[in-house]
C-alpha cells in the first residue's frame, strides 16, 4: 500500500512518535510511506524509515490511505488523492474532530479504547480500533541500571502544558518528604521548537528534584531503566506513552486514569489515582516508596502487561480495518 501521513511538526511531543513509529511498522511489513508536514525534513531525534516531503507537495501525490491527527493540516489532508481518509483522534476534546465528523467520507480512529467510545458516543460513527503503541525493542528492562538506592521517582517535567500535571506530581512528592526512605525526583522534558521558555523556571522544585533536558532516544530510556516509580497525572490523553514506556521499563508506575485505561489496572499491573489532586498523588506515590514487594511485584507486571500494545501489532490492526471497508 501508499500510506501517507500528515502531521503539523517532527517534534517530540504532541502525538508525533504515533506516526513516526507506526510509518516504520509499516515500513517494514512492506508498504510505502510517505510523511507531510509543513518544513519536510526528515525527524532528528527518531529515525523515520519513510519519505518525507513538504506539505504544499502533498496535491503532487496519492495514496491507498491518509492519515490525520490535527485541524492544521487537516485542509491538505482533505484534498489529498487518497482512497481511504482517516482522522485518527489522539486527545480528548481534540479540536480536529468536529471537522472531521461532519466529513463522511473521513473515516474515524481513536488511539484508546476509552476515547473510541467517547467519539463513536459523540458523533454517532463507527470509530476504528487504532489503541496502542509502544516499541518494545527501545523500551524494555535493564536490571543493572537500577541501583538500590537512593530511590528515583521519574516523571514528565513538561510545564507548558497543564494537562501533564508536573506542577500537582511536584507538589504532591514534596508533601511526602521525609515520610518515605530517601528518593531523588527526576523530571525530563524536550522544549519544542522555537520555545523560549525553560520548564524549570518557576517550578516548584523540591530540593531533592532536578530536570533532564533534551534527552535523546538512548538517555530517554535509561531514564525509565535506571527509575524505581513514575508517576503520570495526566488528563484529556488520548494514550499516555510515558506510562506505558515506564511499566515496559520495569519501573512501578502510579497513574491517573486518562490515557491509560487500557493497560494500567489497579492493584495488578499499576497504582489508579482515583482523582487528579495532590493529596492523592501523594498518597499513591507514598505508597509505592514505602512498599518495597509492592514496587517489586508492578515492576515485574509492567513489561508484560505492556506486550499487547507494539506498534507492529497496532499497525497490522491498523490496516486489517482499512481495507475491510
């Protein structure tokens, strides 16, 4: 097949690793890829085993099936020759998608099962399984990075964006200090293109916490191998990569519900915050630092737990639904 994807940006963040990863899946089953978006450079911190070309080129080409995630470039993707369209939705309350559903000959995704069934109740539409991702090859357990103390709690260091929830994690983790055996925090954040402003400033930083900036693939991942809890707090996630990356990384990982409903379940595989507030966080987070089996025995789940859900088998599901219509 001629598979095209469209995106508004490369960067790190923002639902891009989706695509990224999912061309390369599909890459290697032995389809033709090609990416559009605004600049059509190749991405600098993930390989790309497809083409990339800018998006005022896109009239130039066809596809078998188009892919969008986004209002930006939605225009191009529209009139993209394409036999099959797909706005594949990655967020809750995502802006794109009311375009999209009035579009009949769009087809709809969802990258969990929790926002599937929130589009299809939303717009009344069959809405493909798209739930998944995450690369088990990158993202798996290295005992030996893994000290025994101090205690390293990870999380998401992003600030720009509140749906992260650094700032309540922070507050939350400081709140516990000195109830809990000794632990480090450690938050990690890339700043988007053109962004001028450094997520440290103004964060409520415990003494115990420090950031990791810019880390690439390799620093990235020893981040999760070397961490003993993450905590995500996200809301309106679609698919929390960092959580999943974690439990494939072997950390014990404590969780808010958004994003992670189809991998993280309470008590077995992860820690369910029940709600998004400190004093919860904390609570969780307490929990783990206190409990050593607790830590040992999520730990042990994550990888497993996380299987299911590689981009190969997500990109195979993927096309299985295409080409049923």
């Amino acid at each position: 097949m001629e598979i095209s994807l469209f995106l508004p940006n490369v960067g790190v963040f923002g639902g891009v690793r989706r695509y990224l990863e999912l061309g390369n899946a599909w890459t290697a089953l032995g389809h033709r890829v090609t990416l559009f978006h605004p600049e059509g450079d190749p991405p600098g911190w993930l390989p790309f085993a497809g083409a990339t070309l800018p998006l005022a080129s896109a009239p130039d080409h066809e596809a078998d099936a188009a892919l969008c995630s986004d209002p930006h470039t939605y225009a191009a993707f529209r009139t993209h020759r394409a036999a099959t369209r797909v706005y594949y939705c990655v967020l809750e309350r995502d802006p794109g998608l009311p375009r999209a559903a009035a579009d009949r000959e769009v087809r709809l995704a969802a990258n969990s099962t929790a926002l599937r069934q929130t589009v299809a109740r939303r717009t009344g539409r069959p809405v493909l399984d798209g739930a998944g991702g995450i690369n088990l090859e990158q993202f798996h357990p290295d005992p030996e990075r893994r000290p025994a103390g101090p205690l390293r709690v990870l999380a998401n260091g992003r600030r720009s964006r509140a749906k992260k929830g650094t700032d309540l994690i922070l507050r939350a983790l400081n709140s516990i200090r000195g109830r809990t055996p000794e632990f480090e925090i450690v938050l990690f954040d890339t700043p988007a293109r053109g962004e001028a402003r450094d997520p440290r400033a103004g964060a409520p930083l415990p003494p115990n916490a420090r950031y990791v900036l810019s880390p690439d693939q390799a620093e990235l991942t020893a981040l999760y191998q070397s961490s003993h809890v993450f905590i995500a707090a996200e809301r309106k996630a679609g698919w929390c990569n960092t959580a999943l990356e974690a439990m494939a990384c072997g950390c014990a990982v404590a969780c808010t519900r958004s994003g992670t409903g189809d991998f993280a379940r309470h008590g077995a595989s992860a820690i369910v915050i029940p709600f998004r507030h400190p004093w919860f966080i904390a609570r969780a987070a307490r929990r783990l630092l206190l409990d050593p089996a607790l830590r040992t025995r999520l730990a042990g789940e994550g990888p497993d737990a996380a299987t299911p859900w590689s981009w190969a088998r997500l990109a195979r599901k993927l096309l299985e639904q295409i080409a049923a219509d």
